[in-house]
C-alpha cells in the first residue's frame, strides 16, 4: 500500500526551522511534535539557511519600480504642500474677513510660523512697518517672560553666563541675542560664580627621565585621539579630602575617564588611563605634568608599551595643560562647591552625574556650544 505524499506550506516550514533555531530541541523531538520526518526537517533547515541572505537582497524589477513610485510620491508631495499652502492663505483670510470689525493691524498673528509677518500684511493690505508701535507695547511684557526664564535656567545652573544662557534658549526655539540677555540678568542682578586659583597636587620628583613638552603648537591638534592629557585634583570634603584623576581629549574637550580615590598614588593614574584605552583607544600624544604619580615607571611602562609619546609640563608652568586646568575649574564651581558633599559616596554620585552632564548636555564656547561627546564621536567616525 501506497503512503501519499504530503504537501507542507512554507509559513509551515518556516515555523519549523524557527522553532528549532530558538529552542533547545533536538530534530527528532520536534518531528515527533509535527509528525513530520526528521530529514524533512534537516532539508528545510538547510535550505532556510542557504537563502537567508536574500532577505536583504531587492530584485531589480522591485528596486525599478520603488524607485518610480518615490519619484512619484516626491512630485505628489510638492503638490500638496503649493495646494496645502493656498488652502491655508485662503482659510487665513476668510477667517479674518469675519472680524473685520477690529483694526486691521490686529488681524496679523506674530505667532503663526506657516504663514510668514510679511505674507499675512501683504494678504490684508496693511504696510508692514505699521505693526512696528504695537510690537514696542509689546516688548516690556516679552521682557517680564523672558526675565523669569532666565532666572529659571540660571536657579539651575548659576555658573551659566549670558552666553550659555543665550544657547540653552535658543535649544527651546527662543532666540535671543546675547546682549539682550546680558541687559536682562543686569536687571536681575545675576552673574555667572567664577573660580578662584588652583592647589596644585602632583608632586614633582628629582630622579625621573625628563620628557619634552610636545604641544607648543596646539593649534595643530586638529582631530580626536591625537592628543589626551590628565592631571589630578583633590576635592576637599567634609570629612577630608579625596584625589580625582581625569583624562580629557584635547581637541573636544571630552572626558574619557576618571576616577576618585582616597590616596594619591601610580595607582590612581594607571587605572584611570587603562580604562580611558578600554573604552576609547588610545591617543598619539599623552600629556601630563612632572608629578611623581606620572614619572613613576610603572606607568611610563603602559604609555611606552603601546607606543605613545610622553609629553611633560615644563616645570611650574599649569598653562601648558591648561584644557585640564579648565576643566577642573568647570567642576569645581559648577558642582563640588556647591554640593558641598559630605563623604566620598556622595562625591562619587555628584561628579558621576556631574561628568555626564558636562560631556553631553553642557555647551562648549569653543566648540561652537555644541556639546564634548558629541564632537568627539563625530570626530571619530571622521577619521575612523
């Protein structure tokens, strides 16, 4: 007698072989569950895996005729929005054409960003320049608004100046000039808290290579990773005092790593920049200053391991590594003096949040306000 052969569909097969894939199955296991033969199986797993790649694979004839249909969709599009623009002026104007019994120059909507100030006095016949007194009785109540946001953002932030303050409403659509917002927080009597001079920390050592300074041309550092450069600062809290290690690219500000500890030693810099070559690399040039954490052998070793070039301060001079004297400055007053933490867990929570705060959310004036992190993996990728 004759057993018929059965005719499975290919959502069918499909399941199968998705099934086996994602569970822990065996073939006879499952051939059992579908009553189906396991070899049928093995062909359909075989064959599934094959021709996976034409997933992501468009036949011509298809890719043609997407393409036509765009092209279409594209002129479709530029007729709707010529329509859609007519539709709007004409909806616009038979609105006002029913409270014409007000004054002409309250028809014009400022507000109203599809139709432009322009547009909508030529479209009711009024010169534009007639609006120019009604905006001005305007002003000092704009002025009022305006002065509560920027009290608002600087309550927030009060290390934020009038330039700061400037792009961070410009990023809520509210552009306005610096001078204007500079006039405003003098008539609120605020200004952006500035820092005092810096305790150095590192402590030089007598016996130690001495290594040349390499950056007197800074303004050859053009991307990211061609230079880092760390330093160590201490954070006094109430407590004691705790030691902040930091490595920062030079060209985007960025901080790459950081850690805090409650004893200054090689230690603390060798863990800061194995995790800074974890997480990033590493760069061309690594510059610090001559203090004995950094002249240590044991951490020249790591740098000259991978073949980086050591860069040293000159002696007495903090402005050579001035990105991180900066940036210490920036914490500082932007966060630890104002937190004024009690143990170290607080200080690690702060300045965790601190950092992430700084490299992507705080604009930088010498990157455009844009944001560190976001030159800097743009940067990247560009050079990648």
């Amino acid at each position: 007698m004759s057993t018929k052969k059965r005719n499975y569909s290919n959502e069918f097969k499909t399941k199968i072989v998705l099934e086996l894939l994602e569970n822990d199955i065996t073939i006879n296991e499952l051939a059992s569950k579908y009553n189906v033969l396991p070899k049928s199986i093995q062909q359909w797993k075989k064959r599934f895996l094959e021709n996976a790649h034409l997933v992501f694979e468009e036949a011509v004839p298809v890719k043609k005729f997407r393409e036509k249909i765009n092209e279409d969709a594209r002129i479709i599009e530029d007729l709707q929005k010529a329509l859609g623009k007519a539709t709007i002026e004409r909806d616009w104007i038979l609105k006002k054409v029913k409270s014409l019994g007000s004054n002409n120059k309250s028809l014009v909507d400022p507000k109203l960003k599809i139709i432009s100030i322009t547009r909508q006095s030529e479209l009711i016949g009024i010169n534009r320049s007639a609006l120019y007194y009604k905006k001005r009785n305007m002003a000092f109540e704009s002025d009022k608004i305006l002065m509560a946001k920027i009290a608002d953002i600087y309550s927030q932030y009060p290390f934020y100046g009038f330039r700061k303050i400037s792009y961070t409403l410009k990023q809520e659509d509210l552009n306005i000039g610096k001078k204007k917002i500079k006039t405003l927080m003098k008539k609120l009597n605020i200004q952006a808290i500035y820092p005092m001079k810096k305790k150095f920390t590192t402590i030089p050592t007598k016996e130690h290579k001495k290594y040349p300074y390499l950056l007197k041309e800074k303004e050859a550092i053009s991307k990211p990773n061609k230079v880092w450069a760390s330093d160590i600062t201490y954070l006094k809290l109430k407590s004691g005092f705790v030691y902040l290690c930091a490595i920062i690219d030079w060209r985007t500000r960025a901080i790459l790593s950081y850690k805090i500890s409650n004893t200054i030693d090689t230690k603390l810099v060798s863990d800061t920049l194995n995790n800074a070559i974890l997480c990033y690399g590493k760069p061309d040039i690594f510059n610090t200053d001559q203090g004995t954490q950094y002249t240590a052998f044991n951490f020249t070793a790591i740098l000259s391991s991978l073949n980086i070039e050591i860069s040293m301060d000159s002696k007495g001079r903090a402005y050579d590594n001035i990105i991180v004297e900066r940036f210490w400055r920036s914490l500082k007053y932007e966060n630890v003096y104002l937190a004024n933490y009690n143990t170290i867990k607080e200080a690690k929570e702060g300045i965790k949040d601190y950092i992430y705060f700084y490299n992507y959310k705080r604009p930088h004036e010498s990157l455009g306000y844009k944001t560190p992190m976001s030159v800097y993996m743009a940067g990247t990728e560009q050079w990648a």
